[in-house]
C-alpha cells in the first residue's frame, strides 16, 4: 500500500528579516518526505531540503555473498550515486560517511551474516547533500523496518567570511563560504555520530550546537511525518 | 543477490492467462499503464513513471573537441543505469548483457534517426563542439524499461537549455545563464519506443510487459517510432516469431 505523506516543515527565526527568504539566524528550507515510494526494494524514501532532493532505497537483511558476509552482524552496504557521469572519489568517501553513520545506528547483531544495502540516487543537488542524503537513508532504513537503536539526521552548516553561521546552506552559500560543516546527529541524546568538515574554521562548539538545536526541528518533521502516515484518519 | 526464482505454477498460470487473453492487472492485450512525467528543478531533470517503472532522466553538456571525422558536428552520448535500487539482482558486474542490449538500443533509436540537429551543436569547426549528455537511471523495475527510458531520454532532450554562445572572429563568449537566458536544442522530432513482448512464436502479443510477463515471454519485439508515423527503430530478439 503507497502511502504519501507530504509533511511541510518551515522554521524560521524569531527575528527573521522580511526581504531574504531566510533571516540572519537558525532557519533550514523546507522539508518534504515520501515514503514507500518504490515497489521493489524493502523500504524507500524520498527527502527533499529546499531543492535538494535524494530518493533512497532499502534492500535488507537479505542474503549477502561468502566473501563479504560477517559472522556476527549484518554487513551494512551504501550506494550513492551523482545524477550526471560516473561515480568518483567523491561519492566514495560520502558512501563511506553514511555507512560508518548508519553502522553506529543500525542494530546489525540482531541479523548476522545478512546484507543491508542502502542505494542512494541523487535527484537534484542544490546545496548540503550529505545532509539530506542522511535524511533520506534515515528515512528509508525505517521505512524498511531494519531495526535502529536510534534515528539520525544530517544538518549541514555554512560559515562565512565575517564568521555568521548558516544552517542548511544552498549551493551559492556553500561556495562562498569560508567552511562547510556537516553533523550527523542521533536523536536519543543528540550525540555526534559522524562529521565532514570542508574549509577553515575554529569554532567547532558553537556549528555543533547550532546543528543540535535544528536536529531537534529535523526529529519533530520524522515524528510528525510517521505519525501522519500511521494514523487511521 | 540473486533474484527470486519464479515458480513452476506462476508460470503456467501467467501463461494460461494470457492464453485467454487476460493479463494480470486487468488490462487488455493493448492497454498501455499510466504515464506520469515529473520535471526537476534544474534544466533537463525528468522523472517518468510507466506504471510503477521508474526512471530519473538528466541532461547536461560540455565544450569538447569533436570527433575526428565529424568536424562539424556536436556529440550525443547516452547512459543509461540499472541502479541497484530498482531490484535486488541488478548488481555491478551481473546486468552487462541486459545493460549493453538497452544501451544499444536507447543509441540507435536516439541517436541514429538524427532526432537531435547535431550540426547545431557546433561552436568552431573542427575545435569546439557541445556534447550533450543525457544520464538515465533506472529506479524501479516493474517491466519495459525501454519504452520508459525512451521517454525519460526525449522528454529531458526537450526540457534541456544549453547556454548561449556567440563567435566573433576568433573570439567564442559562452554566456552564463544570468546573462543571456539558455537556447534550446534543436529536436526534429521524438521518437519514441514500444515494446511487444509476444508468446508462442508470436500468436499472442502484449503490449508493455510487466516484469512478471517479461519472465515468461518468449521474445521481445521493440518498434521506435515518431509522430509522423516514420519507424526509426526495430529489434526483435528472443524466439521466432511468425
């Protein structure tokens, strides 16, 4: 049964300034979700930040070859790939975040010697796609019921030459900033499960808490997006 | 991983059927699933949906050097992925031989009927060229990914803007889009495929298999055509058909 839930999720800062679409503080683009959107694999999810846009795929636990197969947990695979060209070094090291994230998440000892893949299309790239392909495997990996200890967000950071902090950068931000941060965040405690740092920086402390209070934002939009999909009206 | 086996049973009863003319989402022997085609923000960014077969189309292009031997002319090049999402037994090394028949086939019916003007695509003759490159990724098979893919290729063609250039002289401005808004590309017309898959040397046909009668079809017959009833392409494989 497909079910779509189009859950809109705008927060802005209480000051924020009329004319930008985005005032001087806090405030991420709006959020959009699909779930079960793919026929085929166990579990899919479409996330959409602003104009970036990932869809997701979930195959898993499911039978895993010899080589790769681990005795006792469950082998977590990722898979992303860019919409033009060929896969490069860059999407490598991304499979490589998002695997390492996922692998402190996901419960794999409950599945030994099976596969878990996550397959990650990028749909459109309009600025913090790690952060949104986070979201989006995030997303998935419920929709496929592999059983996670806690969920994660991506929260992407910008900072700027004269030091303001801009969460949720668009591409334009994110080349002419000085630093571009990106947090993965689990929402039991608000832990830091993984980070990608790009640029000169010195304040790690003051990005990562900024990142924490908008993950509280991106963990409110999963409830709400589930609840909406799993309630009977 | 390898893909589910499909059973003895569902095969006889998936042939029967179609023996009695009837398909399994009850459609008739000629109906056509729905067709939805979503665009991107960007330019050349489509998404169509066949049914539950999903494909992701995108163009862009480059300045390049032509080809040695066509001077004037620019370069198409086509791509199209079975992406691991869209089932489970599309690995990387186990899909070539499907991979290199589709890619085949997306390059004869595009790019061999002359769609695209490519002599429009030169910039300096015999130095600079646009390559036009469209990127197909397959993301949910559910049957006929030709014909969805065929779609996906001409409908980015059409949605696609490369920047404007002019030459002066010697001296070639490429604009930005700011500056002077993105031309389109020069389409003759669209071909576009469709596929019969045909059962006991070719007494029954259905048109637009799912991936159920795709197992158990004998052969597969795919016709390109235009809307000025010209064939651009044909291919047929699997058994004979009479």
């Amino acid at each position: 049964m497909e079910e779509e839930t189009h859950t809109d999720a705008k927060i802005r800062a209480e000051n924020g300034t009329g004319s930008s679409p985005r005032g001087p503080g806090c405030s991420l683009r709006h959020f959009a979700c699909e779930q079960n959107l793919l026929s085929r694999p166990d579990g899919s999810a479409s996330f959409l930040q602003g104009d970036t846009s990932v869809l997701a795929g979930v195959y898993g636990p499911a039978e895993v070859k010899v080589s790769k197969e681990i005795f006792n947990k469950a082998t977590l695979e990722v898979i992303l790939r860019p919409k033009i060209g060929l896969p490069g070094v860059a999407e490598k090291s991304r499979e490589r975040l998002i695997r390492n994230t996922c692998e402190a998440v996901v419960l794999g000892t409950l599945h030994p010697r099976t596969s878990i893949t996550v397959v990650l299309q990028v749909v459109s790239d309009a600025g913090s796609l790690l952060a949104c392909c986070l979201n989006a495997a995030c997303m998935a990996l419920v929709d496929a019921g592999v059983p996670m200890r806690a969920l994660f967000c991506g929260v992407a950071c910008a900072l700027d030459s004269d030091g303001t902090l801009v969460l949720d950068p668009t591409s334009k931000q994110e080349k002419e900033a000085r630093a571009v941060l990106t947090f993965a965040l689990d929402s039991v405690e608000r832990k830091l499960l993984m980070s990608s740092t790009k640029g000169l920086y010195s304040d790690t402390e003051q990005c990562l808490a900024a990142a924490q209070a908008a993950s509280q934002h991106v963990f409110r939009f999963y409830r709400e997006s589930l609840q909406r999909r799993y309630s009977k009206s | 991983m390898k893909e589910t086996p499909l059973s003895n049973c569902e095969r006889r009863f998936l042939l029967r059927a179609i023996e009695e003319k009837k398909r399994l989402d009850g459609r008739q022997t000629y109906d056509y699933r729905n067709i939805r085609i979503s665009f991107g923000t960007d330019y050349g960014c489509c998404i169509v949906e066949l049914g539950k077969t999903r494909v992701l189309g995108q163009v862009s292009c480059e300045l390049v050097s032509p080809k040695l031997n066509r001077a004037t002319e620019g370069i198409l090049f086509f791509n199209l992925e079975l992406s691991q999402m869209a089932a489970p037994a599309f690995e990387p090394g186990r899909q070539s031989d499907l991979l290199v028949k589709l890619n085949r086939l997306m390059e004869r019916c595009l790019r061999n009927s002359k769609c695209i003007d490519t002599e429009s695509l030169c910039v300096v003759a015999g130095e600079k060229v646009w390559q036009i490159r469209v990127d197909l990724h397959l993301l949910n098979h559910d049957g006929n990914i030709i014909d969805a893919a065929s779609i996906a290729a001409i409908v980015a063609l059409c949605h696609f803007r490369r920047p404007d250039v002019s030459v002066q002289g010697d001296e070639v401005t490429l604009y930005t889009p700011e500056e002077r808004d993105p031309v389109p590309l020069s389409i003759h017309h669209m071909p576009i495929c469709v596929s019969f898959a045909f059962f006991q040397q070719g007494t029954y046909l259905l048109v637009d298999p799912n991936e159920r009668e795709e197992r158990v079809m004998d052969g597969l017959l795919v016709i390109a055509m235009n809307k000025h009833r010209e064939i651009c392409t044909i291919q047929s494989s699997g058994s004979e058909m009479q």
